[in-house]
C-alpha cells in the first residue's frame, strides 16, 4: 500500500474501465480469479493452522479482503495517515471470524475505533 499505491490504483482503474470496456473483461477477471485463489490459499492454510476451516465461500473471502483493501488505498491516497493502521486492524477483526476463532475484545475494540 505504501510503496506500490499507484499500481494498486492502476488495478482498481482497470478493473472499473472493464466494466465499460469489453476488451479488458477477460483479462481482468483472468486477474481477479488469481487473486481470489491466492486469497483462498491464504485462508485456508491459515485456518488449516488454526485448526478450523474457512466458514465463506472464496469469492466472498475474496471480496471482503478487496473490499478492506481498496477503501484503504482510497484513504490513504487522500491523505489518512491512519489508512494502512485501520486497515491492519480491520483484517485482525475479520480474518478470525472467517475461520470461525474468536475475536478478543480487545481487537474488535481496536477495529471500531479505527
């Protein structure tokens, strides 16, 4: 996020300009299918160690980590120092309760707050 805003913001222009254009609709959901599959990976080799299992399916895996992602770049592109902070903290909230581990008080207290 920090370092590689513009091409996380290239993406997220590309992604949207295939909504209008058809000529980048097969390679951007090329991209989103990979994306989807590491996220995928990701979490189920978490929840593997966590001694669970991923309780969504991996597209909605997918979308709530894209969804955290991409409201993150927005502020942090408009200046909110407390984008990347609140976005770590909103992950720690969410990545729990998809593998069905409970949240600490604590972390949820720190995930409103941000």
């Amino acid at each position: 996020m920090r370092k590689e805003a513009p091409l996380h913001r290239l993406w997220y222009d590309l992604r949207a300009q295939s909504l209008f254009e058809e000529a980048f609709r097969a390679d951007v959901a090329e991209i989103d299918r990979n994306l989807e599959k590491m996220f995928w990976r990701v979490m189920s080799r978490f929840a593997e160690l966590a001694g669970g299992s991923v309780c969504v399916p991996s597209s909605v895996t997918y979308a709530i980590f894209d969804g955290l992602f991409q409201q993150c770049l927005l502020k942090h592109l408009s200046g909110n120092k407390r984008a990347v902070a609140a976005m770590q903290s909103h992950v720690r909230l969410v990545v729990p309760q998809l593998v069905g581990a409970p949240v600490q008080r604590k972390q949820r207290r720190q995930a409103i707050a941000a």
